[in-house]
C-alpha cells in the first residue's frame, strides 16, 4: 500500500513540476508575444510618419501646379489632414527624453501654409513665384525627410529597435535625432489660418432604383456565382442598405440586399510562379465582366501585387470614360483565374450622364501647365461632394520626366484634379 501511494505522490510531485515549467514557459511566450506586438506596433507607427510625409510631399508637388482654387482647397485640406495623422502618430513613438520640436514644427507649419494659399485662391488672388517657391520648398523638405525615415523604418527591421531594454532603443532615438537635427530651418512663410470643409456621401444608385432581395435569394445568387453550396457568414444592416456575405471553402462573395447584384469576391489563394502576362490578365477580366453582364468596360491601369493582378476598368458612355463607374478585378497569374472582384464604384454611381462640354479640346489644352503627351480625352471625374465633373484628361511630364495625369474641367477651364503617376516594374499607381 505504502509503494502505491509512494507512486502515487511521485505521479502528483512530478505533475506538479512539469505543470510549474509549463507556466513558466508558458509566461515567457506570452512576455515574448507582448515584447514582438510592441516592436511591431513602433515599427507600424514610425511607417505610418513616413508614408503621410511622402503624401504631402505628393501633394505639395500638385500645387506647385494647382491654378483653381477648388485645385488649392482640395490639396490643402489633404495636407492639413495627413499633417494631422503625422503628429498624432509621431506622438506615440517612444521619444521622451528626445526633442522633435522641428519635425512638428514643419508638420504645423505646412497645412498653415497651404491653407493660407487656399485662401488666397478663393478670394480671387493667384500664386505668385514666391508662393511657388515655398511650396517648392516644403516639398524638398517633406521628401528628404520620407526618405530618411523609411531609412530608419529598414534599419528597425534590420536592428531590431524598440526591444525591451534601453539598448534596444538607442539605435532609434539616435537615427530620429540625426534627422531632427538635419531638418533644415523652415522657411519665413506668410499665412493667415487654415480652411477646412468636408466630402458629402450619398445613397447609392443601386439602392435608389433596386427593390429588397431575400436571405434565400442572394444565397442563390452567391451560389450561381461561386458554383456550389454556399454558407451565410454574416450580414449587415443600415437604415438604407443590405449586404450578404456568403463563403464557400476558401472564397467569399458579398451580396446586395437592395437588388442582388454581386458586389465583392475574394477567394484566398498564394499565387504560384506566373505564367501569363498583365496583358493576358486584363483579358481575362474583361471576358469576365463580359459573362457578368457589364459591358463598355475600359481598362484603365493595372497593378500585379503578390502575384495578383489588379485591373481597373471604367464605364465608357459613348466614348466617355465615367471614372466613378469603377470596378476593379484581381487575376492571378500562376493561372490566369478570377481571384477578386470590387462593383462597389459602379454599382454605387452608374447611370446616364450629360456629356455637353463647353470648351474644346484644343481649348482645354492650352490651358495645361506642362506639355502633353499624347491627345487629351473627356471622362467624367468625382468631385469632393455628391457632384460629377466633365473634364478633359491630359498625361503630361515635367522636366524631369515625371508623369502627371491633368483633369482640365470642359465647362471652367478649371484644373479639378491632379495626379501623380508612380510607375514601376510591377504596373502603375496614382497618388
């Protein structure tokens, strides 16, 4: 009896241990897991400083440009806002003991500047050289200071900063120091407060003209779709609109509840080495949207990302190109198959426009800041509110080759939107 028990508490001793070592090793991942969640959390805050610098810098590179005021507002406000997320996330880096009086300092005084500018423009003035030459300036600056700190985001990676002990942090205080210091002084700028206004959403046209659909019968439209059994994963509901989300193995589709129209898919794939072209996926999403009943499609620009290739495509109203009227699909290239779909654009604005322009081409072309490339075109381009403007569309280059596209308004003469284009190995993106 005495050896059972002798077992017995050996069994329970040893239980005991192993369950003390599993706790310990236990607390030590999750100490791990905290300590990778906070290093991860820097490094995101300190890319999110970097990209919004690079977007005034965009942006501040369109106004040197910008001859409306609309044009102004639009950029300025931009400026203000991305200035704002740069602060509010700069604040959050672990820089207690560090001085960035300077980098805050630039990122007050750029939408104070642009907004003076907006100002200006509104009261009927225009810019003058000087007024150029800061904005010049400012966007020198916002660059230099983009690049450096997508430098030092590298070397966090690299490094290893933001880690547990104040070694792990010298590298990086050191880093924004030297930046900081290397800030140049910021220019003598004149400005008088900032503006502000904000963008008006509107019901969407499908919901407008559509009647309600059931659970059962936007099933069966995801199951027409996807070719099989589908499951309801969730729905949601606001005062106007539906959606359905429905799943099947590893792909989802979302549909309407306001007429049944399939408005995203995505289905979960790692795509293999390619084996077609971009151009071989583009047409494949159009003879995709073809067998999905949108005709008049235009391709536009195209962007492969991980072996996805996006397209967008725009709705073409007798030569017209309606840019709201977007839908974009990703194809992947390992097998030239349909991976992704958003309708939302179209589905959101399609309908008939009014295609009356006042100016002419010719016209419109004179007006451009920079030479054109190729033939200017009219399309239909959003405005910051509910409106739709009718524009003629330029591709342009400066001295340094840079690719601008131009929205020349065909009725005002007014430059409504300006574009960056930023082109590369793996397609082209706009900013």
């Amino acid at each position: 009896m005495k050896k059972n028990w002798l077992v017995i508490y050996s069994v329970v001793i040893t239980a005991a241990l192993v369950a003390t070592a599993g706790f310990a090793v236990s607390s030590q991942s999750l100490v791990r897991q905290y300590e990778d969640a906070y290093q991860q959390s820097c490094r995101n805050t300190l890319f999110e400083v970097s990209e919004c610098l690079r977007s005034i810098d965009n942006d501040l590179s369109k106004s040197i440009y910008a001859r409306s005021n609309g044009m102004m507002l639009t950029l300025s406000n931009d400026i203000w806002r991305q200035a704002e997320l740069a602060k509010r996330a700069l604040a959050s880096l672990p820089v207690s003991d560090l001085s960035l009086d300077r980098t805050s300092g630039f990122l007050s005084q750029v939408g104070a500047y642009c907004f003076s500018l907006s100002k200006k423009a509104a009261a009927g003035g225009e810019l003058s050289d000087t007024d150029r030459a800061g904005l010049t300036s400012l966007s020198q600056t916002a660059s230099k200071m983009a690049d450096e700190l997508s430098a030092l985001y590298d070397s966090s990676v690299a490094e290893g900063f933001f880690g547990a002990t104040p070694d792990d942090l010298a590298g990086f205080s050191s880093g924004l120091s030297d930046i900081e210091s290397a800030l140049p002084e910021s220019p003598t700028l004149i400005y008088d407060g900032p503006y502000s206004d904000h963008i008006t959403k509107h019901t969407p046209v499908y919901v407008q003209k559509g009647e309600a659909v059931s659970q059962e019968r936007a099933g069966r439209t995801a199951a027409d779709f996807l070719g099989g059994q589908v499951e309801l994963l969730y729905k949601t509901e606001d005062e106007s609109n539906v959606l359905y989300c429905f799943g099947q193995g590893d792909s989802f589709v979302t549909v309407t509840g306001i007429g049944g129209h399939i408005l995203g898919f995505y289905e979960s794939t790692v795509p293999g080495e390619a084996a077609i072209t971009n151009e071989d996926a583009a047409k494949a999403a159009e003879d995709f949207l073809g067998e999905l009943g949108y005709d008049s499609m235009v391709p536009s620009y195209f962007y492969d990302a991980g072996g996805i290739c996006y397209i967008n495509f725009a709705y073409s109203q007798d030569g017209v190109i309606c840019y709201p009227d977007l839908i974009q699909v990703g194809v992947s290239l390992d097998s030239g198959r349909v991976t992704y779909l958003n309708a939302e654009g179209y589905l959101n604005n399609h309908t008939a426009r009014e295609l009356s322009a006042t100016l002419s081409l010719e016209q419109a072309s004179a007006l451009l800041p920079l030479p054109s490339l190729e033939e200017g075109r009219l399309c239909i381009v959003p405005s910051q509110g509910e409106n739709e403007l009718l524009c003629y569309e330029f591709l342009c280059a400066d001295e340094n080759g840079r690719h601008y596209l131009f929205y020349i308004n065909a009725k005002t003469g007014d430059d409504e939107v300006i574009f960056i284009l930023i082109e590369d190995q793996n397609g082209t993106l706009t900013v």
